[in-house]
C-alpha cells in the first residue's frame, strides 16, 4: 500500500463545492476501518469516517427474524437507512448530518454518535456491502464517487478477526469457530464483488 499515493487519490475526490463520498469496502477484518482512520487523520478536518456498521440492525431485532447466528450478513443491516443517510451527507452538505455508530463492546449502536459538518468535504464510509449488487444494496453504488475494494493476507485476516472477537468477550474457542462459520460465509459473498471496484487496496 502505497498511503501517500492513495492520500492524494483521496483529496482529489474532494469536490470543490459541496461533499463528495468515498466507500472502502472488503471482507471482515481485511483493514478497511484501518485505512479510513488513516486516510482521514491524514486529510484532517476536512474528511469524516461514517462506517456502515452504525446500521446493524439490533440484537433483539435479530433474534425475532431468527438471524442472531448471522449477525453481519446483508439480511442484519438497515440499508435502506444506510441509503437515506448517505443520500443525506450528499444533498445537505450545507448542513450537519448526524450518523448513528457502532459500539463493538456493547454490540450495539448508538444513534447521532458521528457529526458530519459543513467543513467535512469528504466522507469517507467503509463496510462490507458497498459493492453488493442484491436488492437494497445495488443502488449503494451511485451514492459512492469513487470504492475501493482492501484485501489482505488472509490467514493474518482470520487471525485479526478472532483476536477481534475474543477483544470484546467471545471465548477463543467460540471466536475461532465465529470467524469459520458466519465472518467466513460473508467474505466469501463480499470477494464476489472484487471486480467491480474502482481500486483494489492491498494492505500488509
């Protein structure tokens, strides 16, 4: 990874009036939330992080649905919520946009967490599904200026995911199977979109 190339990438999405909106996407624990942080320490106060994980739909919620065991999976997100807020941080960019977070040690979000300002010219959002092309998701894309698609070495990307779960409270043995079972299903779904990426991000 190049970072002060992409840096540069970055800053020349940020349009001259008004915001502009990149998406990193990937498979779970392949850095994206890593490399938004960074593009936007490095951007300063002129970029915000809203990730896609703010929109995970509750856990109750999950459980009526009977989708508890796959939490992460498109099914547990609100994107139609997800849409109307990118939508939002587009057309209002006159305006502050409050954008709900995701707390991973309590496993739940937290509305209006994240302030997205006037000065913010660039948004950047990271999550799995940027480039998912089924119902609810495909029209994500023309929200988006640019995607960048981050993929990294994958045992090092299965061992981060579980050192991840384990983090905030799953035994190791459960972590382990966790990341096997549903993380693995919803990288194998998000590598299908791999090709559609305006840039695919290598990270060490």
């Amino acid at each position: 990874m190049d970072i002060d190339a992409l840096d540069q990438r970055a800053r020349g999405l940020m349009a001259a009036t008004g915001r502009s909106v990149l998406g990193i996407c990937g498979a779970p624990g392949a850095g994206k939330s890593t490399l938004a942080a960074l593009l936007a320490s490095r951007i300063g106060a002129a970029a915000v992080v809203v990730p896609m994980d703010g929109f995970h739909l509750h856990d109750d919620e999950l459980a009526l649905l009977g989708l508890a065991e796959r939490k992460g999976a498109p099914e547990t997100f609100d994107v139609a919520g997800y849409a109307a807020l990118l939508a939002r941080v587009r057309d209002d960019s006159g305006l502050t946009v409050h954008a709900p977070e995701f707390d991973r040690s309590r496993e739940l979000c937290v509305a209006g967490a994240i302030a997205v300002r006037p000065e913010h010219r660039l948004v950047i959002t990271e999550g799995n599904y940027l480039l998912n092309r089924a119902p609810g998701w495909f029209h994500l894309r023309a929200l988006l200026d640019e995607v960048w698609f981050v993929e990294s070495d994958e045992s090092t990307r299965v061992e981060r995911l579980v050192a991840r779960h384990v983090a905030h409270g799953k035994p190791p043995d459960l972590a382990r199977r966790w990341t096997m079972s549903s993380d693995q299903a919803n990288a194998d779904l998000v590598s299908l979109t791999r090709e559609d990426a305006d840039l695919v991000v290598l990270l060490e």
